[in-house]
C-alpha cells in the first residue's frame, strides 16, 4: 500500500540559495518528525507539501492525489500551522475558530460543535471569551493548534509549534499532539529541538543543507549511536554532512 505522503525527487531553490536537494520521504500514519537546523529546509518542504510553493524538480503525492490534477482534494484535508501564524487579535478565540470553520467551508451547526470539542481538546474553553491579544504565546499556539485541526483534516503540519514556548508550555502542546496522534491522523511535526520530538514521534527525517541526512525509526538511530546523548547526535550527522 502507497504511504499517506510520498515525496519524490524535490529539488527547491530560491535564487542561487538551494534549500532542498534531492529530498525523498515516505510518510505514514501516526507522528513524524522533520528535524533540522536553522535554513535546513524544513519551511520550504512543508511548503511544497501545502502546495503553496512548486518545486523546481520532484513531485509530492498526498493520499496518491498531486496537486497537479487533484490539489482541491488535497487541502481539504490537511491542516496547517505556520511557524509564523498571525491571529486577528481583536478576535475572542471561540469566534475566531468559527470563522475559521465557516472559511473551510463547514456549516454552522458543524463549525458550533467543532468550536466546542476542540477548544476542550487544546484547553482553552476557559479563555474562549478573552480577545486573543490576551493570550499568551502558549494559548495562542494552542488556538493555532485547534484551528489547524478544524474540519477534522487527515494531516496535520505544524511547522516549529513549540518554538519561543517555556518548558511547561511545550509540554502541555506535546501532550496535545501526542493524544491527537492516537487517532488516525498523521501529524507532521517540525523542529530542531531533538529532544522534543522523541517524546512524541516514532519516525523521523533530519534534514540538513536541504538534504536528507538521517531517515527512519527514533530506535535504529539510538542505536546506531550507543551511549550518545541526543543533542551529540544531532551534532554528530550535521557536522559529518557539512564536512563532504
Ligand atoms: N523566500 C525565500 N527567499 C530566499 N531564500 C529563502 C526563502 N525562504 C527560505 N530561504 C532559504 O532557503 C533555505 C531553507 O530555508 P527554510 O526556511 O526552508 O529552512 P528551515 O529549516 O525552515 O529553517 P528555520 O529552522 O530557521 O525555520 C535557507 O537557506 C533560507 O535562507
Ligand atoms: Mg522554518
């Protein structure tokens, strides 16, 4: 059977700055992780997979749909979380997950019933009469999160959510996606703290300079390296790569 997400080939450069080189990726059901340093690619990759920028080369099929011929299909189940997600801060965080509902085209009585079981699962039913210039960084990527998962999409990429967050804050979000995982969702999840994304994904791909430089399970990478401590590993392929 075809993965959920098959990347092929992709090749992106914005000018003479080549951000991804060649990248082949299977993804599956459950969490995955895109791990990578600043400027590895990470953005851009999940950018061609939203379709909002075309590779120069490579092709990415979303449940064996491309965006070519079936790019309707394609958005309508996926949700997004921008590394740089603006809110209307004038906006009370209930009526801004219903205007996101409505702007999905889902109707009203959906969009009431959506608003109130995901502003439970991302805990803020308590703060969903405040104006989100209220929120803290926290709340407003936990409100990110919710709208991300409005209209029930069955991929989720969330691009550095935990970014800026204290270490409880971090920790609430993670526990979050770590119970949304269990349904049959797949979640992509961005970021270059190693650390983090072993406690919520199975799978991962360290990207590096646009390419792939590690891609598989968390436990054949462990092993690969005996007795090393994650933040040496991370160091360890990314320095080995920069040296060809
Ligand atoms: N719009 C753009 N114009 C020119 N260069 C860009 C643009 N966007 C990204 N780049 C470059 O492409 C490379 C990959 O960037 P990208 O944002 O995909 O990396 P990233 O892994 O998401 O980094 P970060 O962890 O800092 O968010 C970098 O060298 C970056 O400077
Ligand atoms: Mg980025």
């Amino acid at each position: 059977m075809s993965s959920v997400v098959e990347i092929n080939n992709l090749h992106k450069a914005y000018g003479k700055t080549r951000a991804l080189v060649g990248v082949s990726l299977d993804i599956d059901f459950g969490i995955f992780g895109l791990l990578g340093p600043n400027g590895a690619g990470k953005t851009t990759l999940l950018k061609v997979l939203l379709g909002l920028l075309k590779p120069d080369l490579g092709d990415v099929k979303l449940f064996g749909y491309d965006y070519s011929s079936q790019s309707l299909a394609i958005r309508n189940r996926i949700g997004y979380l921008g590394e740089d997600q603006r809110f209307y801060e004038y906006m009370k965080g209930d009526k801004y997950l219903e205007y996101i509902g409505l702007l999905k085209g889902l109707g009203k009585e959906e969009v009431q019933s959506q608003t109130e079981h995901l502003l439970k699962e991302v805990s803020l039913s308590k703060s969903r009469d405040k104006k989100i210039k209220e929120y803290s960084q926290g709340m407003k990527r936990r409100l990110g999160l919710a709208q991300a998962l409005m209209g029930n999409p069955n991929i989720i990429m969330l691009d550095e959510p935990t970014s800026n967050l204290d270490p409880l804050g971090r920790q609430d979000f993670l526990n979050i996606i770590k119970e949304i995982g269990k349904n049959k969702t797949t979640i992509i999840l961005s970021s270059n703290v190693l650390g983090e994304v072993e406690l919520v994904c199975d799978t991962l791909a360290l990207l590096n300079q646009g390419k792939v430089a590690y891609k598989g399970k968390w436990s054949d990478l462990k092993q690969s390296f005996p007795g090393k401590n994650l933040q040496d590993i991370f160091v360890e392929i990314i320095s080995g790569e920069n040296d060809e």
